[in-house]
C-alpha cells in the first residue's frame, strides 16, 4: 500500500520523490521513475525472513564509493554486494537496489 504523509526523499538518481510502502513491521521505499528500492537493514532482514524464511545474506561492504547519495542523508554510499549484485549501502540508512535486483535476490532465496 503507498501512502504519503511527511515523507519527502527523492530519488538521487533521477529526482523524484520517493513512494513509500508499508508491510507488516517493515518499510521501504521506490522511486516511481527509476524503480530503485531503498531499504533499511532491518527491513530487509524482516522481508527476507517473511519471504524466503531464511536470515538475509551478508552485505560485503567495499572500500570504493558507490554510484549514488543516500537518498535520506544525501552523502555518498558506499559500493557494497548482497551475493555478488552491486548495490549501494548508506551505513546509516540502508541500501538502494537498481531496478529488480531486490526482487531477483529475494526469488533466488
Ligand atoms: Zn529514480
Ligand atoms: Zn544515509
């Protein structure tokens, strides 16, 4: 379900707010332009436990800057891999996901 309240994040990739939606116990977020998914590390440990009933994997954190700003704090993220698909990582907020890599990592189990 989206919704909007004082929620006011935009996408650092192409601008747009970002849409907010709400599970049971856990949020993320997804830019209506790009279709990037920003999620916290809890949430996604929440997601994958409901969803493939297993503990989320390790996200290997790299030296190298990432592609993208955090889309709350707007520092730059840190390149990082969740099973070798590149991701973005803010230690403070969570991770961006491009277009379908949650959601193929997730099919994958
Ligand atoms: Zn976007
Ligand atoms: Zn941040």
């Amino acid at each position: 379900m989206v919704y909007r309240d004082d929620f006011n994040v935009s996408c650092q990739v192409c601008s747009r707010p970002l849409e907010k939606f709400r599970g049971e116990n856990f949020t993320y977020s997804r830019c209506p332009g790009c279709q990037g998914i920003f999620i916290a590390r809890a949430a996604l440990e929440t997601i994958w436990e409901r969803l493939v009933k297993r503990p989320a994997p390790r996200v290997e954190w790299s030296d190298r800057a990432g592609e993208r700003l955090c889309p709350e704090c707007h520092a730059p993220m840190r390149a990082a891999k969740i099973r070798e698909q590149a991701i973005d990582a803010c230690a403070a907020h969570g991770y961006w996901f491009i277009k379908g890599r949650l959601m193929r990592l997730l099919a994958a189990g």
